[in-house]
C-alpha cells in the first residue's frame, strides 16, 4: 500500500488552478461561518455553508434517483474534473462543493449500490493511504447522495472534533482489549458511538462484521443498518468511529415555516460539526434543536454497549 498524499497534493494543486467552480467554492469556505455550543466535556459546532444545499437537500428517494443521471459515473462528471486512479476500481477526486480545506470523494469506477459490508475493507485501505485524511462512509440511508453509487469521502484531519475528543476522560472508556485491537465506548456524547482502534486489519474487520451482523437484526427491512463511519489511520494504528443511526433526517427538516431546520446529518455532522446550508436555519438553532436532532437520528449510549459487547 502506498502513499497517496503527493498525488493528491498535485491532484488539488491542479484542479484549483484549472476549474473554475472548484476554486470558486474553495475560496467559498474563506466566508463560512461557525458557532460553537459547549457541553460539559466537548464541543460541537454548526457551519453555515451554502455549498451543501444540493447534497443537503438532496432527493434520494429511488424513483428520484432513478430519474437522474448519477454524477458520480464519468461519463456525467464535469469535463474539468480529473482523477487521481485507486488500486483498480476506484478514483480519488476533489469535492467540488466542499466542507474542508481538502475534500476528496473517491469513487467507484463501477456505478455499483453504496454498500459497506463487502468494501469495508476498502475504506481501511484508503484510510492507510491517505495518513492526512479522515477517510468517511455514509449509508445509502444516512447522508449518501448517490446511493446508488459507491464512493467514500475524505477530509483533512483536524476539523471534526470527534478525532479530538476520542481518548478523553471522562468521554471515552477502553472496553475491551486483545492482541492488535481495542473496543472503546462513548459516555454522555449525545451520540452514541462504537469505537475500533488497532493494528490488526483482519481483527478490526472481524469485528466490525460482528457488530453489522448484530445491527442488522435490528434492523432487517434495510438495504442495510444505517449508520456512519469515520476513519483514519495514525502511528499504525486504524481508530474506526462507527455511528448507528436509527432516521435519516429529522422531523424538523420536514417541518414547515418558522419549525423547519434543514440539517440532514451525515458523517461530518456525526463527527460534529453540524451543516446547516440556509443562514436562517444557521442563525436560529439552539442547543435544544441540536440535542433534539441527535436524540432522533442516533441510538442511545445503551443501545450501543448491547451492539457491541462480546465483538471483540
Ligand atoms: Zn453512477
């Protein structure tokens, strides 16, 4: 496995130089505005950026989906759009409608169904081979819009604070421990979490397949559990934050007039930084709206110690 982060240095030196929209939306996010809401041991934040609005307002319904073309095929993606080839099947790309400083969506070269059981071990990979990245998945139910699909998404590290408040007291617990893996949980996060860390590729995807298994049940009716997944890869070790999810989007997005908030959580929000595309929404939400929304989307502390006792 080797290092991709020069080309894709030289893949964002290029893209911002040659294509206009992508430099356009990057130096976009020199305007972005953020508010910071402080709970006892961390903190979660809420992005105004306007960027989002298609991905946050996306239609993923499958008679939608079906109706349009898939921007992620090549023969839809924009003409100035250039790729930095994957292993065989898949090519990294510049987000063009960013969150972060770099933004890459890697793609499948195949239009395939967004699923993460067979290419979870994909997601491993990529993260080893981009070190300055968190390597992102969100479910064909849970913030993909195209999830019709396969793609993964990265950001550079630094920015969601879930890479930061993982390891903290009172925050986190080791709850178990064996040869080249760790299973920690999450206490009073508002979100609940499992997370992996280790050395062992094989372990951890051994363990993340127990855990799907068991999260399936729950959920039967699925294409597949819903959930999100954030991953990197730092001092050879993979640290693997897996969010169950049990909505899509909340009640608020549906809601009309002064109720409405459009926030339709994903892997960023989860790794909390919360995207609200319209100023409106940007300027009004409370902490109470923000605990409301992680009540509705996430399972409880609870729900996640019975996924995932005895996976490792
Ligand atoms: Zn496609």
């Amino acid at each position: 496995m080797s290092d991709y982060s020069a080309r894709v240095g030289e893949l964002f030196d290029d893209q911002l130089k040659g294509w206009d929209l992508a430099r356009d939306n990057y130096r976009q996010l020199d305007n972005v505005m953020t508010r910071k809401f402080s709970y006892p041991c961390f903190d979660l934040f809420v992005q105004f950026n306007p960027g989002r609005i298609t991905s946050s307002a996306a239609k993923v319904d499958a008679r939608s989906i079906e109706a349009r073309p898939c921007f992620l095929c090549e023969k839809n993606r924009p003409p100035q759009q250039r790729g930095v080839a994957y292993e065989d099947d898949f090519v990294i790309l510049v987000n063009p409608f960013p969150i972060f400083r770099r933004h890459l969506t890697i793609v499948s070269e195949s239009h395939t169904d967004q699923r993460i059981a067979p290419n979870f071990v994909t997601m491993l990979d990529l993260a080893r081979c981009l070190p300055e990245y968190s390597v992102f998945y969100n479910g064909p139910q849970c913030g993909a819009s195209a999830p019709d699909h396969l793609h993964f998404q990265a950001g550079n590290r630094g920015f969601m604070p879930v890479e930061q408040d993982f390891g903290k007291k009172p925050l986190c617990t080791l709850q178990a421990a064996n040869e080249g893996i760790e299973l920690w949980s999450w206490e009073e996060y508002r979100r609940g979490i499992m997370t992996l860390r280790g050395t062992d590729r094989y372990a951890l995807m051994r363990a993340f397949e127990k855990f799907y298994l068991r999260f399936e049940l729950m959920q039967p009716d699925r294409p597949e559990p819903m959930l999100n997944i954030i991953t990197c890869y730092s001092d050879g070790n993979w640290i693997i934050h897996v969010i169950p999810r049990k909505l899509h989007r909340p009640s608020c997005f549906f809601a009309e007039g002064k109720d409405k908030i459009v926030l339709s959580p994903a892997s960023v929000d989860m790794g909390g930084v919360l995207i609200t595309p319209r100023e409106e929404d940007y300027l009004k939400i409370t902490s109470r709206d923000i605990n409301d929304i992680l009540d509705q989307v996430c399972l409880t502390e609870d729900e996640i110690e019975s996924l995932t006792s005895d996976i490792i």
